[in-house]
C-alpha cells in the first residue's frame, strides 16, 4: 500500500462537516459530488417511504448515517481518492486484499467518528 500524501494540507476538508440532517447533507453532497445527486434523493425517497410503513425512524438514521460517513469522506480529496483506489485494488482481485480492506475499515471508522456517528 502507498502512504498517506506527505503534504498534511493535501487532506484538508473542502467543506466543514455538515449537520447530520437530510437538507444539510443534500447541500454538501451537492457541492462536493453533484454526480451522486440522484443517488441521494432516491436514497432519501425510499428512507422517507420505508420510516412511514414501518413506523420507525431507522430508515432515516441509516440514510443520514450513510450519507454523513459518505460526505465525511468526500470532503477530504486525499482520503477520497485513497479509497476510491483501495476499492480498486480489492476489486481487481490480483493481489491479497487483507491490507486494502484493513485500509477501507479504518478511512470508514475515521468517516464514522468525523461525523460524530
């Protein structure tokens, strides 16, 4: 695996973290990965339509869950990219994928945690 990027401002967050609400992360999922938009609210949909039938509000706080983990990432380039090459490396399946998916728990439990989740 490659190191992290030398220059420690290379991972400075593009945005502030957002409020973990669905209108604060749709404007940071918006301004930071607009192609995902319609992911969003089509994650958003099904959320709202499964919290009503269940009568429950997990399927909202799994879908501000996700997202928060996903803009936590997101804002950071380096960490973004770093990920992004890491699902590669698994997916290509020519080499051992334990260190890769040690890599991906961890940028996800540093998302978690950014997003005080």
């Amino acid at each position: 695996m490659t190191a992290p990027p030398a220059d420690p401002q290379a991972d400075e967050p593009l945005i502030p973290m957002p409020a973990l609400t669905p209108g604060a992360l749709r404007t940071a999922v918006e301004s930071l990965t607009p192609s995902r938009m319609p992911a969003f609210v089509s994650d958003l949909v099904d959320a709202t339509t499964s919290a009503q039938q269940l009568q429950s509000f997990a399927p909202l706080r799994t879908f501000v869950h996700t997202w928060g983990v996903f803009v936590a990432i997101q804002r950071r380039p380096a960490r973004a990219a770093r990920l992004r090459h890491l699902e590669e490396v698994v997916s290509a399946g020519l080499e051992d994928p334990a260190d890769a998916i040690a890599e991906i728990r961890k940028i996800h439990a540093d998302a978690r945690a950014e997003a005080g989740l």
